[in-house]
C-alpha cells in the first residue's frame, strides 16, 4: 500500500463502530502505517447513528478533516441503509462492507445505485457464536481488514492478539471469544455478485 486509505464507519452508538476504526488504527500503527482514527458525534444516546473515520498511509497524513470521499465504508447496523447515505461519496474503485443477512436485491435498491463491491459479513451469527453475546465490531473489523488488504491477516491476527491480552488481562475467555471472531470473520466475508 503506497497511498493514502480512507474508511468510513456507519454504526449505531453502543455497538463498537468508533471502538473498531480505534483498533484498526492501533493495528496499523503498529505494522509501521500512518493513521488517524476519530469519530464523529454529538450528545447521542445508545442507539443514534454514528459515524467514524480512518486514514491508513505508508507516507505522513497532512490531512485532518472528515473523510468525504472513502475508498471503503463499513456499516455495522442494516438499520441505517434506509436512513443513512451510507454510499455517499465512496469511490467506486472501493468497496462497502455490510453487516447483514439481506438479500442482493434489497442491499442493490437501498445502495442508490452504488456500483463498486458490495460484500457482507453476518456479525450477529459469529459473534454470538463465538463470543456468545451480540457484539458486531470484532467480526465487521476482520472483515474491512480482509477486503481493504490493509496489512496482511497474519499480521493483523498477532496484533490483535496482543492487543486483546493487554486489555482483558484478567477474561482470558474474552481473548480467546474475539480471536476467533476474528478469524472466523476473515474466512466468512462474502463479495456480492
């Protein structure tokens, strides 16, 4: 990667959107990248949309304001497809990462037309699965990793490893539950034909 990387997230506020673009940030921080990681919101309760930003370079970022024209967009909540412009201003040489279980036709008609890669990852089935509560940032993160090819999986994994040990030091169980999140997510996001 030899340019500048800019990622959009659409979540709801509770469900981790600015948590994961902080994560993505310290991943790539730590695999020797440039970053910026930050959210954008106001006095919103649990539940209001929300919005975070990631750059991701190998050279400096002399930029700092909100990201109006992302190579990705990642949206943690299906809800907000019928609310939000979530397509507004992503380049068609990127791609939008959603988490659902909809089918082509209704991503297609709530996407305005958008006609870059669409892909989907179904956060709810893996998380519960492997951390057995709802919590869709962790699979939706491994998902953006793995579409964006921003830093190699194996990389991204080890770090995450890391990261994950330092903070649930003391829920081992946590650790284990969000690695294979992770891992589960890399091998389960599907690009919509």
């Amino acid at each position: 990667m030899n340019k500048l990387i800019e990622i959009r997230w659409h979540g709801r506020g509770g469900q981790g959107a600015k948590t994961a673009s902080l994560l993505l940030a310290d991943a790539s921080f730590n695999t020797g990248k440039y970053i910026q990681g930050f959210p954008e919101y106001g006095p919103e309760r649990m539940g209001a949309p929300i919005t975070a930003y990631n750059r991701i370079s190998d050279e400096p970022i002399t930029i700092h304001t909100n990201i109006y024209q992302p190579d990705y967009v990642v949206v943690i909540d299906d809800t907000l497809l019928e609310s939000v412009d979530v397509t507004a201003g992503l380049k068609e040489t990127g791609a939008i990462v959603i988490n659902t279980t909809k089918d082509k036709e209704y991503l297609k008609s709530v996407l305005k037309g958008y006609k870059g890669n669409v892909y989907t990852i179904d956060a709810r089935k893996i998380s519960i699965e492997t951390l057995g509560k709802y919590f869709p940032n962790t699979p939706t993160l491994a998902a953006i990793v793995k579409v964006s090819q921003i830093m190699p999986e194996q990389e991204f994994l080890d770090d995450m490893q890391k990261s994950f040990e330092h903070k649930f030091a003391k829920k081992p169980e946590v650790i284990e539950g969000n690695m294979k999140a992770l891992k589960m997510a890399l091998d389960n996001v599907m690009k919509i034909e």
